[in-house]
C-alpha cells in the first residue's frame, strides 16, 4: 500500500499543534486572563510569532497568489504593507501600548469616553475581525482541497481547518496560540521557500518564467496592482496595526514594554518577504494553468505538481498559515465579548471562579466560530474582501494614536463620533456605489475620521479624562478579565 506523502505530513503537522496546545495549559492558569492574555507573560519571541502568523494567514499566501495570478509580483507588496504596519507600531506605539495595561480597545472607549462608545467599538472590531476569521477557512479549504482532493471537498476542508485552529484554542488559549505560531511560521517558511524554488526550476528559472508571461508589468513591485492601491494597501495595513484588537492584543500580552516593542519589529521583518514567495508561486500557476475557473486555486494547484514531498511541505505551510492567523483572531473575538459585553453585565453581581471564567472564555471561542464558519460559506474575493473590512479600523486608530499622544485634544464624545462616521463611510461605499471615488475607501475614511475628530476637539467642551502620565507610566491594571 503506497502512502499518501502529503496526507502524512498534514497529520504529523496536526500531532505537533495538540501537543503544543496540551502542553501549553500548564501555563494558561488564572482564569479569564490566563486563557485569553497569557497572565502577560508573552515574550518578545512570541510577540513576533503571534504579529507574523496574523499577518500570514490565507490572505497573505493563497489570496496573494490569487492576485498575483493575474496581477503579478506588485500583489506581495501587500505583505510588505502589513510589515510595514508592525514595525511602526513596534517604534511608534508598542512600549505605550502595554503600559496602558488594558484588556481590549473598547475597553480604552468604555473608560475615557463613553459606554455607547465602547460598545458600538466591539459592534465594529467583531466585524473586522470576524471577516477576516471567516477567509480563514475559505483559504484552507482551497489548500486542502488542492492539497488531498480524494479526501476533501471544499467545504469539508474548510471544516477540517476550523476543527484544528479551535482545537488549538479550546486547549490551551493565549499561550497554545503563540507557541503553536511559533512551530506555524518556521512551517510557513519551510513550505514556502521549497514550493517556490521548486516551481521557479521547474520552470527554467526566473529568465524563463518572464519570458512566459506576455506583459511587463508581472515582475514590477507596483504596476501590476497599481501605485494608488498599493499605497491604499500601505494606509491601511499601518492603520489596521494600530486599530485591530487581534494585533494589539499581543502587546497587552507582553510580559513588558521592551517585549512588546522588539517583538512587532521583528514580527514586521518576519512577515515583509513571504508575499513576494507567494507571488512568484502565482505567477508560476498563471504560466501553467492560465484560466483557472477560481483563481484562489493557482498556488494549490501548481504545487500538486511538484515533488510529493515538496508539495506537502509547501501546501502544509499554506495551512500553517491559515491557522496561525486564525487562532489570534478567534481568541480576539473571545476577549472582546468576555472583557465589554460579559464583564459589564455582570457588575454588581458575584464573581466567577477562575473554572467558570475558563468554561465561559471557552464557550465564546465555539460561539464565534460557529459564526465566522457560515460566513465563510458567502466569501468571494479574498483581498477584495479583507481590505473593506480592514478599513473600518481607521476610527479605532485615530482614537488609540490621540489618546496616546494627543490627549488635550480628545472630548468625551470623540470616540462615538469618529466611530458613527468611520462605519458610515464604509456602508455608504459598499451599498451605494454611485457615490464611490478612488480605489479604495480608506482614501475616504482618513479624511472624514479626521475631520469628525477635530471638529469634535472644537465644539465639544467635555474634556476625556485621560490623565498626563497615560501610556508613559504604568497605571493601575484592568482587572475586569480577573
């Protein structure tokens, strides 16, 4: 009986993560903030692991390389856009980041602004973060699908995929996600780096693989794209690292300020050359199999084509990167209806223990997977769809980088009011389409955010109370989750 070559690597791959996950509840003690922030403990190492395996997840490798077939290598640069986005974090933002010493964003609405505030801030993460969990299963079911198609349909590969990144944080929450993420990325890159060389020589090298492909324009870093929406990628990627919970999270997991910093620097330098990896794959796709009826297809596709060995090595790395992306959100998602929906309901009432606080984490976890699982069902484009929710991340950013740096500007209603129009924005730019202008609608959301603050600086004359030492000095802990 021969052996299904990829099959057994995708099983040993699956092995590692439980045991990981199983190993990992030994240090996911304490309740709520044991499960879902690690008992801040994170080090920077894991910071970077847990920043990279966000940012490499389906849209970065299947949905690059979905663009990239037809579009060429300017579709990495949108991995270059989310380095981009870590490392300014990491030198502008990060230290501040964790001496704020909260749980979510909302949670910073909820305390120096308004209830409303931060309750229409969880409506609007758990969208942005809930799109972007549901192309998770999308992407591994087209890589499973590819990768072992006697075994899997569409759907069961997205079920498959969703049964393992939940797994991962049923077990063992914060910390199974990062130590998972660890063992995820040194897998991207091994699965990446083989699968491209392996197509690149098998297409007669670079030289040749130009050659085949008719236009100038699929080895330029911007034409194929274009510069107005590479830049729009740039804008939003950097605002989108300030204003997701999923990544800001990591920093308030930290151990302490100098993990939180070295580790988004490094993740940003871990995540800028895996786009381009995965655009060359495309692109090789687009020689061999031009008219795919689903472009998403291209990068597993060609791979099944290669060495058995290395095309299991290469599409294991696609899933690595599927589910490295997925269990930061999930556990996201987790901590916000815990922290700004659970918490406040129950003030006044009787405090869980830390089993119930666990039971509860682990119940919401199953809650918005579920959810994300139906979605996923209705998903189209990968990149088209990830960046119309990525940009309704602009009002977060703009109320974190005030609060941060500009307090004497903020009022009590700039976080409710900067939110209202930042979501207007983008409901007007997808239902009304007669209204649109330019690529893209973060080219619209920054200046009408931006406006609303200032003018809310001016005309509202209740001050937030953000005190002078806010982010500079650690202040009193959040003990909501606790």
């Amino acid at each position: 009986m021969s052996i299904n070559i990829p099959l057994l690597i995708v099983i040993i791959y699956i092995i590692m993560l439980y045991a990981i996950s199983w190993y990992s509840t030994k240090l996911s003690k304490g309740g709520a903030i044991g499960f879902l922030l690690a008992n801040r403990g994170l080090p920077a190492i894991i910071i970077a692991v847990m920043i990279a395996g966000l940012a490499i997840g389906g849209a970065s490798t299947v949905g690059v390389s979905e663009s990239s077939y037809t579009k060429g290598l300017s579709a990495g640069m949108y991995n270059a856009a989310w380095a981009a986005g870590a490392i300014v974090v990491g030198i502008v933002a990060a230290k501040r980041l964790r001496n704020m010493n909260l749980s979510t964003i909302p949670e910073l609405f909820g305390k120096f602004y308004t209830p409303s505030a931060r309750y229409l801030g969880v409506i609007g993460q758990l969208v942005i973060m809930l799109t972007i969990l549901a192309l998770q299963y999308v992407a591994g079911g087209a890589v499973l699908t590819a990768l072992l198609p006697e075994y899997f349909n569409f759907t069961s590969g997205m079920s498959v995929t969703a049964v393992v990144f939940v797994g991962i944080c049923l077990i063992g929450g914060y910390w199974a996600a990062g130590l998972s993420n660890f063992i995820n990325v040194i897998v991207i890159y091994l699965g990446l780096v083989i699968g491209c060389v392996s197509v690149v020589s098998s297409a007669g090298g670079l030289g040749a693989l130009s050659a085949a492909l008719p236009e100038a324009h699929w080895f330029s870093f911007v034409e194929g794209i274009g510069f107005p929406v590479v830049a729009g990628w740039f804008v939003v990627m950097i605002t989108q690292t300030f204003g997701v919970q999923a990544a800001v999270q990591t920093s308030f997991a930290a151990k302490d300020s100098k993990s939180a910093r070295n580790g988004f620097i490094i993740g940003g330098l871990i995540i800028l050359p895996v786009g381009f990896i995965a655009a060359l794959i495309g692109m090789g796709a687009a020689v061999k199999y031009p008219g795919l009826e689903r472009a998403a297809l291209a990068l597993p596709t060609i791979m099944m084509d290669q060495n058995p060995v290395v095309s299991g090595l290469t599409l294991a790395g696609l899933w690595a990167a599927d589910v490295s992306t997925a269990v930061g959100l999930l556990l996201g998602c987790a901590t916000m209806i815990m922290q700004d929906v659970i918490a406040p309901l129950r003030r006044g009432r009787k405090t869980w223990d830390n089993k119930k606080e666990m039971f509860m984490s682990r119940v919401m976890v199953l809650i918005v997977a579920a959810v994300t699982f139906l979605m996923a069902l209705q998903v189209r484009s990968i990149l088209g769809t990830i960046m119309i929710g990525l940009s309704l991340t602009t009002a977060y950013t703009m109320i974190l980088l005030a609060s941060l740096f500009f307090p004497q500007w903020c009022r009590r209603s700039s976080a409710i009011w900067c939110l209202i129009v930042g979501l207007g924005v983008i409901l007007i730019w997808q239902f009304v389409p007669s209204l649109r202008f330019g690529p893209q609608v973060i080219y619209i959301a920054w200046p009408a955010v931006l406006i609303t603050f200032f003018l809310v600086a001016v005309l509202d004359k209740n001050k937030s109370p953000i005190p002078e030492n806010w982010a500079r000095d650690r202040i009193e802990e959040s003990t909501d989750l606790r």
